[in-house]
C-alpha cells in the first residue's frame, strides 16, 4: 500500500509563505493540511489612533498587488462612516484605477503565475526563450495596467491620489486618450492569450461550494453593491459579520471564514458564478469560447474566469474613458469633515470580496478596524478542495500528487501576506 | 560568472519585489544578462541556497526571522535592504507602540495564545546591511542604480537633502500654503516628490536625511495648527523605529 510524505515548504509563484502537507500511509490519507505561516503584521492595531486620512495611506501597506483594492474599500469605509457621498466623477475615476489594478493583477497570475506549469517551465524566465511574445506580451500588458494606475493616481503600488473625498489631482485627458488606444491593443493581446489557453489541459475536477460576491444591480459589481451568495441570495453590507464567520485554527496565522457550509469561495469564479450575465459582450463571448459556463464548480477554472475578466475589465476601461473625455474633468474640493461612528466599505479585490470596517470619534481619529480579505475566506475552501481532490488522485506518482497540489492553490491566486494582515 | 542574486521576503506586503518587475521588457533582458535570478519565491519555482546578493523585503517581527535573517547574512557576498520595511522598520514598527499581547489581543481575541510576534524592526537592526533601496515602494529608477552601483562595487549616489528640494524642481505648490502638513522638510529625497507632485503630503517613508532639523519640522507642523500629539503621530508612520522599539 502507498506511503507518501509530502511537505511544500513555502509554495512559490503565490504572493506570501505557505505550506502543504500530506501524509499518507497504507493507502489512507493521515494528514492533508494547507498552513499559512505568514508573519502577521496586525493592521487592525495599528490602525487604532490614526486620523482618518492616514488610515487608507496605512491600508494600501497591506498589499502590494491589491493596494487599490485596500485603498478603495478603505476610502469608502470612511465615506461610510462621515456620511460622504462621492462625485459622479469620483466614481468614473475610482471605477477607472480599480480596473487598472484588476488587470494588472490577472495578467500578473494568468501570464506569469499560473501558465508556467501547463508550459512545463519553473517561472517566466525561462520561458523568455521558448515563448518570447508571450512574455513580452505579458510585460507590455503589465506596463499598460501599470500606467493607467500612474495617470489616474500617481502610481499603481500604494496609489497617491486617490483621498477620501475624491481625487486630489485631475488626471491629463491626453494621456487617458493614449492609453485608451493601448487598451484597443491590449484586446488583441488578450486574444492572444485566449488562443494560448485553448491549448491547455485545465485539470478537470469539480467541487460544488458557496460562492459569495458583491452584487450591484446596474454593472458587474467591482466597488459597490451588496452581498451575493449562491446559496443565500443577496445579504445586505451592514450584514457582512453573519457571511464571514472569521474564527482561528493553530496552523494557520490567516483567519479562516465560513457561511452556509464547511467554507465557501471569492474572486473571479464567484463573480462570474453570481454576476456573469452582467459581463459585456467581448468577454461573454471569450467565456463561452473557453469553456466557462455558469454555474461553474472547478476551481482550476478560476484563472479562465480572470482572462474573461480581463477582457470586461479592458473594454469597460475603454468605455470609462470615452466618458471621461466627453464630459472633462474639474478639480473638486475634498474637503471632508469628520464625525463620531462606523462606516462598512466593500469591494471586488481582483481575489475577491474585500471588507473594511471601520469606527472613528469624532475628531476623526480611528478607535476600531475590522478588515477581512479575500484569500481569508478562500484558505478554508482550499483545505476542502485538497480533502476532495487527494483521494481522486492518489494513484498518481508522488510528483504529479505535489504539482497538481500546487497548481490547486495557484489557481486561487492567493495573496497570503494580505490574509495575515 | 555572473552574480547570483536572491530575493527574500519577510514581514511586508511584497510590493517591493512586484515593483520590480514592472521594468520594461529590455530591461529584463539586459538585468538577466547581467546577472543570474536564483531565488525569487514570489515568481520562480526553482531556489538554490548559493547565492551572491541578497535582496530582503520586509521588517523583522518574529523570533524565527532573525535566524532566517541571519543565514541570509552568512550566505550573501552583499546584503540589500529593499523598501522601508527592510530599510527603516516601516509602518510594521506602529505596532511597537503597543505591547505585543495587546496587539494580539486585538487581532486574535481569545485565540491569540495560537501565534508570536516581537516588536517589528529593520534589517540593519539584526545583522549588517551594504545597501539601501529606500521607499514605500521604492522608485524603479532607485532600484535600476542601486543595483548598478553593486555591480561595479560602488557606492550608489543617494541624495542626503530633504524631500523639498526635489518638490520645488518639480514646480508643486508648498503642501504648508495648501493648507495641509507635510514631513517633506525632514525626509530624504530620491522619489522626485511624487506623493505631493500627486496631490498630496509626504508621509516620510524613505527616512529622514542625516542630521535632520526634527525639532525646527515639529515647530513648523505645530504653527501649522497641530498639536504636539499630532505631530508626534504624523512621524510615527514610518519613523518611530529608533524611538521605541528596543
């Protein structure tokens, strides 16, 4: 009978430190365990005290890949809070960075992250010998997301201009006109990368979960809207406490989540599973061409549902632009007054639904944060789908057991030092 | 042979090593040219323990991180501080105003006995570093020169004046006249100004210059209406490293 011994120490290709560990002996499966071993860095202290313009400077600092995402939801827990309401234009070029980030973000695991292991290659380099274009597609997208973000808000990790309020500096229409034909290219390269993925053997294995996303009844929801879950139907914001659940296990620095069931899933996949009929036309139709049906229960499919995204998130980008120019742009005054109470802001980080939570005094000095991240809620639902893919697997040769393992919590895209913020 | 370098990862959000890869295409090349990438988790599977330059990214704020640190050290020709956190502490040292079962408490309530922490601190706190990348995150540029001057083993050029030299060569309005409070008078320049150049206030995340005039910064703050307290926790955000962690 089999015996396997298996430990990923530090998983690579994944943003922070985690391990995978699988013990198996007599043919029965001993031990089967994702563990986060992420430093903490208690942001939800470390916020206590802050005045509330510093507090979404200091929440970008819990990711580098998603800072807009924290910014964002951060900005709007404090709008929340001092009963602000933002601009039609602030939200235009809110809606405009958060895109920019989203992109930059699937292209980052789509293109480096995730396709390395259906290329047979360890990372990107490499691959700048066998696949040339595609890599110097992959950075040219990059450095497209890249300057959208620095046109709107000075720069794309840890954005600047982005304030509670609205945005402190206008953005130059010229250069929105230049990287609005770039967006036109860059879906030409999204097809390009279609044509790459059609190719691939997406591991084929489905484990029905709950899925949860924001939910807004005008557009696909990435910055507002509230609570969507497969199995509960729509839960208003002020509410979000009763679907996260957060609650400690020893191996794991991150908190876990759970709602309905044992755990459920956020990012692409829940979003497309809750909102796909609200995606425009371009990526409905690249959704169908790769296979990607509603309701989906692969979690390998997660990085299909980023490339679909990819393309609503290039074409909306494109028809938020073409507002912008047509209506212009005027500086507006910011200025913001504090006051005593709570405020809940959500949003669509590129891995998920994204909760802050904040309570402020009435000098506007922060007295308690709650922040629960996307790949929090998602680490439970990659124990399960470990417990449910194993024993389907375990014939395999150990090497292959270890790989598909891996590529299992890379098609999560998790961001684990967010998780242990 | 070319250099071996590796990137490190401890206490920090990592954007510094996905700064890094936001170069432009030729630059990769040339950057592979130059040198050979052996360790890089956040984008490579391959690692090896023989390495020439260590990049570390993120403050040390756990017991296991300083052995880890310390290896890091005993193995690397050159060891460079990426970012505030690995350079100055970084916003992890707002922590340390705290005691630690304080912040456990907050974040981990009754499961808090489950992890450990220690107060956040940067590299230089735990073993010698040869060079700094400042920022949060760094400007790419910095990067690209830091990373030239280790190569021909030189001393990079860094400048030593404070953030508002860069800020009127980049023809902002002084954030004081705007009304707001700003640290620019105090912290090193190298990033051309770019939060107030963006619309806001320097926030001092690459460190104050040599010799900075803190007490003639905390004069001008307070005449800009705020009160001692205040001023004391603008500074906190990145630069209480030395004032209380011990």
């Amino acid at each position: 009978m089999k015996s396997i011994n298996l430990k990923v120490n530090q998983i690579t290709r994944v943003e922070g430190h985690g391990n995978i560990v699988l013990k198996v002996s007599g043919g029965k499966i001993q031990e089967l365990k994702w563990e986060v071993t992420e430093s903490p860095r208690f942001f939800e202290a470390m916020m206590r005290g802050r005045y509330y313009e510093d507090v979404p400077y200091l929440a970008s600092r819990i990711c580098g890949i998603c800072s807009i995402a924290h910014t964002t939801a951060s900005i709007q827990a404090v709008e929340a809070a001092f009963g602000i309401q933002p601009s039609a234009q602030t939200m235009l070029l809110r809606k405009l960075l958060f895109n920019a980030e989203l992109l930059e973000s699937h292209v980052l695991h789509v293109l480096f992250l995730a396709a390395p292991d259906f290329l047979g290659a360890g990372s990107v380099f490499p691959l700048l010998q066998t696949h040339p274009d595609i890599v110097v597609m992959a950075l040219r997208l990059k450095k497209l997301a890249y300057n959208l973000a620095e046109a709107l808000a000075g720069r794309k990790t840890h954005p600047l201009s982005c304030e509670v309020g609205g945005f402190a500096k206008m953005p130059d229409l010229k250069e929105l006109e230049a990287i609005r034909k770039r967006l036109e290219a860059a879906l030409v390269d999204f097809d390009t990368v279609v044509g790459l993925y059609k190719g691939l053997r997406i591991p084929d294995f489905t484990r029905e979960t709950e899925y949860i996303a924001l939910k807004d009844a005008g557009e696909y929801a990435f910055i507002s809207g509230d609570i969507a879950s497969t199995d509960a139907g729509i839960i208003p914001l002020s509410n979000y406490l009763k679907v996260t659940n957060e609650f400690c296990v020893p191996h794991s620095t991150a908190k876990y989540t759970r709602h309905k069931r044992d755990s459920y899933m956020v990012g692409a996949l829940a979003r497309f599973n809750n909102n796909h009929k609200q995606l425009l036309p371009r990526a409905q139709k690249v959704a169908a061409e790769l296979g990607l049906k509603a309701p989906c229960y692969n979690p390998f499919m997660i990085t299909v549902a980023q490339l679909v995204e990819s393309f609503h998130a290039a074409e909306d980008s494109i028809n938020l632009i073409d507002q912008i120019l047509s209506r212009g742009v005027a500086t507006e005054d910011n200025a913001v007054k504090p006051k005593a109470g709570r405020g809940i802001g959500a949003v669509e980080a590129p891995r998920g639904i994204l909760f802050h939570d904040y309570t402020f005094d009435k000098n506007g000095v922060l007295t308690n944060a709650n922040c629960v991240i996307p790949t929090n809620q998602n680490h439970n639902n990659i124990q399960k789908d470990m417990e449910a893919l194993v024993p389907l697997i375990l014939d395999r040769p150990e090497d292959e057991i270890r790989l598909r393992l891996e590529m299992l919590v890379r098609a999560y895209d998790p961001c684990i030092s967010c998780s242990t913020h | 042979m070319k250099p071996k370098v590796a990137f490190f990862d401890f206490s920090g959000c990592e954007g510094c090593q996905l700064d890094a890869l936001n170069l432009d295409a030729g630059d990769v090349v040339d950057l592979l040219n130059a040198v050979d990438i052996v360790n890089f988790r956040e984008v490579m599977t391959e690692r090896a323990d023989d390495y020439d330059i260590a990049f570390i990214e993120g403050s040390v704020t756990r017991e296991s991180e300083i052995a880890r640190l310390q290896k890091i050290r005993s193995q690397a020709k050159v060891l460079v501080a990426l970012g505030a956190c690995a350079s100055i502490g970084g916003v992890n040292c707002l922590k340390n105003h705290l005691p630690m079962e304080e912040a456990l408490r907050i974040v981990y309530g009754d499961k808090a006995g489950y992890y450990d922490t220690i107060p956040a601190r940067p590299a230089n706190a735990v073993v010698a570093v040869d060079y700094y990348v400042r920022g949060c995150p760094p400007v790419t540029g910095e990067l690209v020169k830091v990373v030239k001057a280790l190569l021909l083993g030189k001393k990079p050029e860094i400048p030593n004046f404070p953030v508002c030299v860069e800020c009127k060569m980049a023809g902002n309005i002084c954030v004081f006249e705007r009304g707001k409070t700003c640290l620019g008078p105090v912290i090193r320049a190298g990033c051309s100004a770019i939060c107030v150049t963006s619309g806001r206030h320097c926030w001092g995340c690459r460190g104050l210059v040599d010799e900075p005039n803190v007490d003639s910064e905390k004069d001008i703050l307070q005449k800009y209406g705020l009160t001692v307290a205040q001023v004391v926790e603008k500074f906190k955000i990145y630069n209480t490293y030395g004032d209380v962690a011990k």
